[in-house]
C-alpha cells in the first residue's frame, strides 16, 4: 500500500470516527478519584485506600469503589460520565427499537457492551459501559449510520438488556419457522435421530436452552395443548410462556430432547426420565428431563442446573440473625437428623449444600447420595442414583454407611425404607442431614410417623427441622409506593407486620419483563427438638400444640418472617399470600 492509499485511509478513519460522540481528551480530562471527591460521593481517606488497593491489584478504580461498597455502579457511572464529557441514560426504563438492534452485529453488540437504542433519520444512539475503549468507538464508527450518540450505563445493565433484546427464541426466527415447515411435512423420526448440528430441529432445541439460561430460568416446559405446543420458562418461581409452536412439532420436539438424554423415543405412554449436559455462553450445564403422556401428545420438563453457579455460605441465604444462630446451634450438634422441609422448588437443596459446606472439615468424612449431583465439592465423596445399577436412596445408605462416614447428606427422604436407614444411622452417631416435603417445620414430623417411623424412634434421632419458601423480591428497578387493599393490610397486621405509612411494589419495567419482581429470598422457620417437642412426638400430640410450643419457645413462623420481609420493603404482601403457608 502506497504512503497516500494510506493517508487517505487514516484520513476515512478519522472522518468515521468523528461521527461518533466526542469524549473529553485524556490531556484536559479530570482523574476520576478527583471527579468524586469534587461531587461529594466519596471520603479523601476512601479514595485513599481504594487507590492503595489499586496500585497493588491493577484493577481499575471504578471497579475497586464498587467491589467495596463505596460507591453503587450508578454513581460510576455518572462520575464517569462527568469525566468523558457523555450523557448517561436509564436501561431500565428504555426499550430499544427493533431497527437500533438490527443495526448492530449480535456478537459485536455483546462482546463489545453496546446496546443500540434508538435510530431516527440515521442517527444512532447506543449505551456503552466504558466510553473509552478504542474498540468499542471504532466499532461504532464501523456502522452504517449517519452518526452515532454513545451514552454511558452501568456494565449490568448493558449486560442485562443484550440478554432481554437479543434474543436467541423468538417466533418469527428463521428457523422456527423453519421447523414448522419441516414439522408440517411430517418427517420421520429416523430424520430426527439422523439429523446434523445445522437441522433446524437441534437448532430449536438449542435456542429454547440457550434463551432460558439468559432468562434466569430454571425449568422449561414443553406442554401439548389444544392445536398447539406452548414453551414456557418458569422465572423466579412463575411460569412464563415464550413460544407457541403447531400441534404437529410436538412429537418430532420431545423426541430430539429424549435422544439428547439417551431415553427410549419409541416409547410414549411411560413416563421416562434422564439428563444431558450441554454448554450455554461457555458455561456448562447440566438438564434434568421427565416426560410423561398427557391426554394432547408427550410433555417434557427440563430442569436447567448451571454448574458455574456457587454454593451459597448460610449467611447468604436471607436468614435472619436469630434465625440464622439457632439453626447453626443445631446443624453444630455431633449427632442427629437434620430436615429441611418444604414443596418442590423451594430451596431445599440450597439450604442443604450450604449446610453442609458449613460444616464439612477435613477432618471428617462427609458423603452424600443425590439425584442428581447438583454441585460438586472437592473434598466431599458424593453419590448419584443410577436406578440402571440399582443405586437407591436405600440401597445407596447402606454402602454409605459401611464406608464409615461422619456426616451424611440424602438429597431426599421418600420412602419408609430410606426414612429408617436415615434414623437409625442418626442413632448410630451421625450428622444426618436430609429433605423431606412436608408443608412446614413441625409437619415434617407427622410425615416420618405416616411413612410408618415410630415416634420414639423420630424422638429420639431428630434435633432439628427448618421449613421454608422462596418469595420473590421487588425488582429494585422499578419500586414504587403503593395502596395495598384492606384485605391485604389485614392480613399484614393479623400475621405480625410491623405498622407501617408506606408500602413498596414493584410497577414493571424492562429488567423484570414488567412483573414487578426480580430474583428471590427465602423465608424459614427453624424447629429445635427440645425434650418438652419430644415429650409430644411420643405421645403423638396434634400438629397444632406442637406448633403453639414451639412458637412459645422461641420458633419465628414462616408467615411472621414473611411478613418481616414485607416490612422491610423486599417483598410484597401479595407474594406473601401466594407463596407462603400461612397458618
């Protein structure tokens, strides 16, 4: 290339640039520690020791105030936007078009953190986090526009609207449309079996997996209906439909995820179960299915568990401090059954494997036996059923238990044989720690009498039960005041609320696809087994009496720490009454 080719093509570059929204020169700009101190949103002794952890790091500023608590990213953000010269914008409250989004390269607009927004007579206006990667404006000058405004955001929230905008499942995509025609035709399942990576049918699949991992979900459902298959994601504990599909997909939908989880496709009346693991934005996950025949064609679940998720500490959990102490004083004891309580979907698991890395020490030897493997721990030898091998709940105990373990954990106590192995094995001088659905604390016990424990035997093993829920939490996004109806406030008074002038909900906005809620917190009850509680196992007391002493000496009821939560605006007195067992 000649020295005026290349000119000319610095010279293209740099009118391309200029289309693009100015940032203050780094020679005249402010430091950012400087711009903060100047708005009063920081300490000289906290800009001070951030800038110590930066010399030692290398990180960046902005990320370090964050990290610390001393600064939320909004506030960064608009100290930022002070220091680049740029307007900052709320993505909470702005939707993009569908002509902004086509305008950007989905893999441009996510490895690089813009978020088109609007595009009006060729003028762009996009949302970046950092206003001064060289990259970001040349890609942005790289555009088929007349001009480009770049606003600043906070990096979650440019994070958060790629996952709501950019979809990967919509119905007019290409190749749903796609399978419909093929669906239409009636292919043969051997089409299915044979199928390659780019057939529209793993295609679909692979979007339905993708789009629900970007959704947050944990479930998806594939249900047959009346002249339609309905795709749903279950969010924060509610059911979401985002796909409807022809009756006629159904069968040829099913049978790509039972191969995936290597389950009979020939057999459709039995209810059949199995798994697969796939990988989602370089994460790997692990999918649960069960399908079953319904009165309309064959339905599948798929339970989504993402392996890059953490295992929570118990202070994570959302237990209140005295809540949180008296469990600890009980899961600590040397010897015993532990329970955790509640229906499908409630935490359960959560609360266990926090247990358990609570307290595991190498010292110990700490087993478990689940269904399946949910998270792995190093120092932990774990279990899976594999009904294939005959390794049950039951079955498995028995191994575990002459491989002399300390600490025992069962995902699930299910039936009389494995409920009794558990007792007599907490009898023996283990930490047992299982789940058990029962409808709250002091039902669990009755449910071990109704699988046929005898009482003295529940007496005598069993120091602790804790029953919960999940509630959703108002979306931070898009809290506002609010009326609630008589009927609700009285239900807030007769189960503990404190009094209150205002109460908090969510009104629906872009980040919480307009539900008004976003992520959830548990809510618990923690039982002791004191002698006065066993005194009553033995004599086979009602529910009621146990549940009056227990309160009596010291047991905070579900309702009541819900109703806490409302009081503390995290939650809403509706979401109470839907989720929680009141009583």
């Amino acid at each position: 290339m000649s020295r005026r080719t290349r000119a000319e093509e610095a010279s293209k570059k740099l009118v391309s640039i200029a289309r693009v929204t100015p940032i203050v020169p780094v020679e005249t700009r402010a430091r950012l520690g400087d711009v903060l101190l100047s708005e009063h949103r920081l300490l000289p002794e906290q800009l001070a020791g951030a800038l110590n952890l930066q010399v030692e790091s290398g990180r960046q500023l902005g990320a370090i105030l964050v990290e610390q608590g001393m600064l939320d990213a909004r506030a960064l953000t608009a100290a930022l936007a002070t220091q680049f010269g740029l307007p900052t914008v709320d993505l909470r409250v702005v939707r993009p078009s569908a002509e902004a989004l086509n305008s950007v390269n989905e893999d441009v607009a996510r490895r690089l953190g813009i978020v088109p927004m609007r595009l009006t007579n060729g003028v762009l206006d996009v949302a970046i986090a950092n206003g001064s990667n060289p990259a970001v404006r040349e890609a942005l000058a790289a555009l088929d526009v007349k001009e480009v405004n770049v606003f600043l955001a906070p990096a979650d929230d440019i994070a958060t609207s790629l996952n709501t905008y950019y979809r990967v499942l919509t119905d007019t995509d290409r190749s749903v449309k796609q399978f419909w025609e093929t669906a239409a035709a009636k292919r043969e399942i051997a089409a299915v079996i044979g199928a390659t990576d780019d057939a529209p049918i793993i295609q679909l699949v692979n979007k339905i997996v993708t789009q629900a991992l970007r959704d947050r979900a944990s479930d998806i459902h594939v249900e047959p209906t009346e002249g339609r298959i309905r795709i749903r994601y279950r969010i924060d504990g509610a059911l979401r439909e985002v796909l409807s599909l022809p009756d006629t997909t159904g069968p040829e939908l099913v049978s790509r995820i039972k191969i995936m989880a290597e389950l009979d496709i020939v057999e459709r009346r039995r209810p059949q179960d199995g798994q697969f693991e796939t990988t989602v934005d370089g994460s790997g996950v692990d999918v649960r299915v069960a399908t079953g025949a319904t009165i309309f064609g064959e339905t599948a679940v798929l339970r989504l568990l993402d392996k890059s998720r953490s295992v929570k500490h118990l202070s994570e959990l959302g237990m209140p401090p005295d809540t949180h102490e008296r469990y600890l004083a009980i899961v600590r004891k040397p010897y015993g059954m532990m329970l955790c309580s509640g229906p499908t979907g409630s935490g359960k698991t959560t609360t266990l494997y926090a247990t358990l890395a609570e307290i595991s020490r190498s010292e110990l030897n700490v087993m478990t036996i689940e269904d399946p493997v949910e998270y792995v721990f190093p120092a932990v030898n774990q279990m899976q059923i594999n009904l294939q091998a005959d390794v049950t709940f039951a079955n498995g105990l028995k191994s575990i238990l002459r491989q002399d373990p300390d600490v025992i954990l069962i995902g699930e106590i299910r039936d009389e044989e494995t409920a009794r192995i558990a007792v007599q094995s907490a009898l023996t001088g283990h930490v047992v720690l299982s789940s058990l659905h029962a409808t709250d604390a002091t039902s669990s016990v009755y449910r071990l009498v109704d699988m046929g424990i005898e009482p003295f035997l529940i007496a005598s093993s069993l120091v602790g039960v804790v029953g919960q829920r999940l509630v959703r939490k108002i979306c931070p996004s898009c809290a506002v005041v609010y009326e609630p109806s008589p009927e609700h406030l009285a239900a807030y008074q007769f189960y503990g609320g404190e009094p209150k002038d205002k109460f908090v909900h969510g009104a629906g906005c872009n980040y919480c696809s307009d539900t008004g809620y976003r992520e959830r917190v548990g809510v618990y009850e923690v039982l002791g087994i004191t002698d006065e509680i066993r005194q009553l196992i033995v004599t086979a007391a009602p529910p009621q009496q146990m549940r009056s002493l227990a309160v009596a000496q010291g047991m905070r009821s579900m309702s009541h720490e819900a109703m806490a939560l409302v009081a503390s605006d995290v939650t809403t007195i509706d979401e109470v009454i839907r989720t929680v067992y009141i009583s």
